[in-house]
C-alpha cells in the first residue's frame, strides 16, 4: 500500500531556522488548498509537532490491527512524532542504526491512508536520518528552508548536494526571517541580510518559492499550538504560506501529473 501520494521532504543546511514552523504551516497551508494532508516528525532528537499542532499529553497514538500504529489526528491532519512517546523531558540519545529503526517502523507501521502529501519535517544538516529516509522511500520532493545571511548559502548548498546525491527532486528554498515589518509604521527591516542570492541558487539548479518575514503571531501560534495558517487564515502570513503551497502542488504535477490533485472548493478546510 503506498504511504501517500507526494512526499515532500522539509530540511534545513542547520538548526534555528524556521524549519518546523515552515513544515508546520505548509501542512496547514496544503490542507486549506483542498488536499489530504499527513505529517511525520523525523527530528527524532527534537521533535516538535506535539507542541506546535497543540496535541495533548493525553493524546496518544493507538496500536491497531496487526500492530499497526493508529496515528493522532489534529486539524484534520494524521500526524506522528516520537514526542507522543517519550516524556518532554527526556532525551532521544541513539547511535544512526537506532534511528534508522524508528523511522522505518514510522514510515511502514503507521497507517497513514494513502493522503495526498504526507510532509515530512527533518532534523537540521546531512545525517542518518535524511539518508535513511531517501533509501525507505520515493521523496517525490523537497524543500530547503533558509534564513537571509551570506553564510546561510553554504548549508543550503550542502542541502541542495544531499538530495541531489539521494536522488530527490528539489522543489524549491523557502527564505524564512526574510524581513521584520514594524507593525505600526509598516517599515521593513533587513535584521539578516538583504536576502539569498538568487543568482546563486539559480546557478545551484533552484529558487526560492517563498519570503516569509519574522513576525510575532507566526511564533505564538507555534508556541500555543495553533499555527498561523489556522489561527489567522485571512493574515497575509497565511496567505504567504498558501502561495508557497500552491506553488508546490504546481509543482509535483498539479491537476494532471502523477499524483496530482484536483483542488476543491473546499470552504473551510479545518476541524479541531
């Protein structure tokens, strides 16, 4: 049975971007476009999703039949993270085989349902995770997220020669903290730069498929489990992370290619 439809990948050259808030949102943002939407947590050492998507203590994944895992089921979307197994307070401290080990069964015992886009939120850098993912399964695609410094450019390089070397289409960089807006004034601030050189991504076979700035409700979402794309749906934030996920759809074969999606006038997108 396939585990879905797209698979995109989410990483980052380092640790400190953005990356789960981006793999958050997009998952948000591909569910609004009118897709079926799953989401796996492979940070295993910091896992994230239960707090960013706002998953209770007390919300855990159950063993089905045949000892298959039932996953947790948030905003309508089926999600899985070694934080719904593990106290907050302990750490995941595994050599790679162990790691491996895990995301296999994640990736093999989880019923999933066939949706859509299952996305799949790594952990920083170029490690055991990302090459044992690559060998498991078809990643359809993925992104790299980045902020704006001259010195982001050479882990998005590094990220870019990861997927290329694991045989995984690279669909786009998202720019995250491209700017920071005075929410009064509306003056715009460069606090990491005046941004990726484009030029230099082209020339690395990429581009970037969406700025997002640094704003403050885009963090308190993910701090109080309701990201932006659910939390304000008309912001222009939102709206941001809407485009990149429409663009993404475009771009793993929209209505007609493999896997492509028939989007839906679908309302409102979300149940809590």
């Amino acid at each position: 049975m396939s585990i879905a439809k797209n698979i995109i990948a989410v990483g980052s050259g380092k640790g400190g971007v953005g990356k789960s808030t981006v793999a958050v949102n997009l998952a948000m943002a591909l569910k609004a476009e009118g897709a079926s939407v799953a989401f796996l947590d492979a940070d295993l050492y910091g896992p994230s999703a239960p707090t960013m998507f706002g998953v209770g203590d007390d919300e855990k994944p159950q063993v089905g039949e045949g000892q298959t895992i039932v996953p947790v089921e948030k905003y309508g979307i089926k999600l899985m993270s070694i934080g719904f197994l593990v106290p907050h307070e302990d750490a995941i401290i595994w050599r790679g085989p162990m790691l491996g080990k895990m995301l296999q069964q994640f990736l093999s015992q989880v019923v999933w349902g066939n949706p859509d886009y299952l996305v799949i939120d790594l952990p920083p850098g170029t490690g055991d995770i990302q090459l044992s993912l690559a060998q498991l399964i078809p990643v359809t695609g993925a992104v790299v997220v980045t902020t704006p410094q001259d010195v982001a450019l050479a882990d998005v390089r590094r990220s870019i020669k990861m997927f290329e070397k694991t045989n995984v289409p690279l669909l786009g960089v998202v720019e995250n903290m491209s700017y920071f807006e005075t929410p009064d004034t509306k003056q715009r601030y460069q606090i990491f730069g005046g941004g990726a050189d484009k030029e230099k991504l082209k020339a690395l076979g990429t581009e970037i498929i969406g700025e997002l700035p640094l704003e403050i409700p885009t963090r308190e979402g993910g701090d109080q489990g309701k990201p932006i794309v659910v939390s304000a749906p008309d912001s222009e934030q939102a709206k941001r992370f809407r485009a990149i996920a429409r663009r993404l759809i475009a771009k793993q074969g929209g209505e007609s290619g493999p896997g492509g999606l028939d989007l839906p006038d679908v309302g409102e997108a979300y149940s809590s």
